[in-house]
C-alpha cells in the first residue's frame, strides 16, 4: 500500500537501463521493417502480421528459427548477448500465429533450450503507431523474464 494515498500500488512498470538500451536495439532494428508492412497493409496487399520477440540460451536460435521459417517471413537478430531475435510473420492471424510459435517453442527446447522467452503481438490494422506497436512488444518481453514465464508465450493482439 502507497502510504500517503492507502491505495495499492501498481506494479513497477519502469525500465533499468538495461531494458531501455535493449528496447533502443528493437526499435532501431524493427522500425523501418514494420514502416513497409504498413504501406502494404494500408494498399490492400498484405493481411494482418504477428510479430515475435524470442530468445533462448544453450541453443543456436537463429539456425533453428531459420529451419522453422517460411521464406516469407523476416527474421532480424536483435542482441547476439541475449541471444534475442524477432520475427516478422507476414499474413498471419492470431491462430496460424500462435500454433507456429508453439510448435517454434517445442522445437527449441527439444534441442535443449534454457531461458527461453517468447512474446508476440499480431497486428492487425495500421491504427497503432508503429513505435507503440514495439513498445508493446518489448514491453510484454521485459515482462515475461521479469515475471518468469520461461517456455510461454506472451499474446497480444492490436485491432
């Protein structure tokens, strides 16, 4: 309890340096990527996408996720430390989106994957900005190693 109001306090939504130097990795490296998925959604040419923040230690992410990737998806690694990429899938909705990061996930930790988190956002129109629509992303990220989810996924859908 906050003592000068007696409300509960809400969670720590704060960013350490850490999380704000990795969030400006994932907004240099996704931002001009999601600038041409919105010009091609806003022509009618492309459907709504999912986006994927994933990373995982004691395996070699990036060859597994290549193996697992249609070649229409796009695949940018974002903190070799980390071992953290992102994967852009193009016309996917939320179910395809879903049961292909689950089956991702599986085949990353049959190859023994330790601290494996994972979040994703479909996307679903242009309303959003495109920064908000990362922000949201390494939000849900930062938040699932904070909270611990290791081997889950992290869903959030933008209409």
């Amino acid at each position: 309890m906050d003592e000068k109001t007696n409300k509960p306090r809400r969670p720590n939504l704060r960013f350490n340096e850490d999380e704000i130097q990795l969030s400006l990795k994932v907004m240099q490296q996704l931002e001009k990527p999601l600038e041409l998925m919105y010009y091609l959604m806003e022509r009618d040419y492309e459907n709504p996408f999912v986006m994927i923040l994933i990373s995982a230690n004691d395996v070699d992410i990036e060859n597994v996720i290549r193996s697992e990737k249609r070649n229409t998806d796009l695949l940018f690694k974002i903190d070799e430390e980390r071992n953290l990429l992102a994967l852009i899938c193009q016309e996917t909705n939320v179910d395809g989106g879903y049961r292909f990061t689950e089956r991702l996930l599986g085949t990353l930790l049959l190859h023994h994957a330790s601290k494996l988190y994972c979040s994703e956002i479909e996307i679903r129109s242009t309303k959003y900005d495109i920064k908000e629509v990362i922000f949201k992303a390494i939000e849900s990220y930062i938040t699932a190693i904070k909270e611990e989810k290791e081997g889950e996924i992290i869903f959030r859908s933008l209409y």
